[in-house]
C-alpha cells in the first residue's frame, strides 16, 4: 500500500503549559518517502488553558496541518483515542502522547516495516533496542513486563511492550476494529482485538523513551494496572467482537 499521509493522533488532557513543545517536535519531523503529516488533536474538556494554547499554535503555525477537536466533557484518553482514530484520513496513523516521553523522530521507524510491504501494524517497544530509556521505577517495569506477559499469553502475541504508546495501525483497518474502552484500558483492548483481524502482520520496534515522574505529571496509576488486568481477560476471553456491526 502507498502510503501519502501519516495521521498523528494527540489525545490532551490539561497539557497547555506543554503541548507546544510536543507539536514543534511533530513539526520537525520529516517522514521518509515524502509522507505527508496530519495531526489530529483530540482535548478531551481540558480544565487548563490547552484549548488555548493549541489555537494559538495553529494560528502560528499554519503549515502544519492541524485537524483541532474537542469533547464537551471528559471522557478519558480512551475515548479521545477513539475520536482521533475516526477523524484520520491518512493511509497509517500513529498514537502519540501530548508529553514529552516519546520522541516523534522515530515515526520513520516505526513506518520502515510498513514501507518494506511487511507490516499492517507496528508497536514501538521501549524495552527492545539500543535507544535511550530515562530509568524511573522498578515496580512500573515489572507491572509493565508483567501485564505484556500476561497479554501475550491470551493472544499468542510475543510483544514486549504491549503498553507503548507508539503503536502504528493501518487507518482502515483501526477504523473498522469495535473499541470500547474510554480511559486506559485501551492498550490490552486493541491489542486483544488486532491480534484476532484474519492475516494481520504486526511488527515490533525498539524506540527510546523519555519517561515523567508523577511530579513532572505522570497520570497513570495502580488503578489502571488492575483495570488493564480486567481489560486482558476480558477482551481475550469473554468479548470476543473485533469488528463494528
């Protein structure tokens, strides 16, 4: 498949001290084979000054082609991923967080599988490869191992990071898969569900990883660890659905 356009889709949530560094790091980007970049914003009813913020972006940045919406109330970043994956209109688009932990240079990795006709899919792993990876906490590595493991051995995946967020997907295939998950369980949900599309090729690459500390503005906790736990099973084991009706 040739591919014109790469979507990047940004969920934001409360990043308007920040979001215009991630944006200008989108910016610099230049994609391999002359793909084109379209950014797809998703402010999931930010109580910040991130709406802001990114209007005043796009007014000083007109030459990046950026498709701004927003949610009315807050819906969880699953939800806003969902919303982004359904206004794409690239042929492959990519899941980047609005922080500064992954570093959009490495789109063209990412899409040399798929440039090579091998890949419908490609996760980035943070923990495969020789790139750089900031060292933050043992107990979030072993959740981590722990709930790709745990992943893998429902759905006969052998990925190492199940819980990037650098995952590529073919635009119309994502767009067709069923996804239901509004907040953080969309990570083992889509996989689940991609691991079951009849002849999906999914590659894996190792990426650098610049990880935040709760003080820098980490959201994720022990909570979302359990409700992961309860996505895995349930999305390989009892939900069987992997397209919309």
């Amino acid at each position: 498949m040739e591919i014109k356009k790469l979507s990047i889709v940004i969920p934001a949530y409360n990043e308007g001290r920040t979001i215009h560094r991630i944006l200008n790091k989108v910016k610099a980007v230049k994609l391999t084979a002359d793909i084109a970049k379209e950014v797809i914003i998703i402010n999931d009813c930010s109580k910040d000054n991130t709406e802001e913020a990114i209007l005043n972006y796009m007014k000083e940045n007109p030459e990046l082609d950026i498709q701004y919406f927003k949610h009315e109330v807050n819906k969880g970043k699953g939800a806003a991923l969902h919303s982004g994956i359904m206004k794409s209109t690239g042929e492959y688009l990519i899941i980047q967080d609005a922080d500064l932990e992954y570093d959009p240079q490495e789109y063209n990795i990412l899409l040399q599988p798929v440039l090579d006709g091998f890949a419908d899919v490609v996760y980035g792993s943070r923990f495969m490869g020789g790139n750089a990876h900031r060292i933050l906490f043992f107990w979030h590595t072993i959740g981590n191992k722990f709930l790709t493991f745990l992943s893998n051995l429902h759905s006969n995946l052998n990925l190492s990071d199940m819980e990037t967020c650098y995952k590529m997907f073919r635009t119309d295939i994502i767009q067709r898969v069923y996804l239901r998950e509004n907040r953080f369980g969309f990570e083992p949900e889509v996989t689940a569900k991609i691991a079951r599309v009849p002849n999906i090729r999914i590659y894996e690459v190792g990426i650098s990883y610049y990880g935040r500390t709760y003080e820098e503005g980490k959201k994720i906790g022990w909570k979302d660890g359990v409700r992961a736990i309860y996505c895995i099973l349930k999305y390989n084991l009892f939900s069987k659905k992997i397209f919309k009706s």
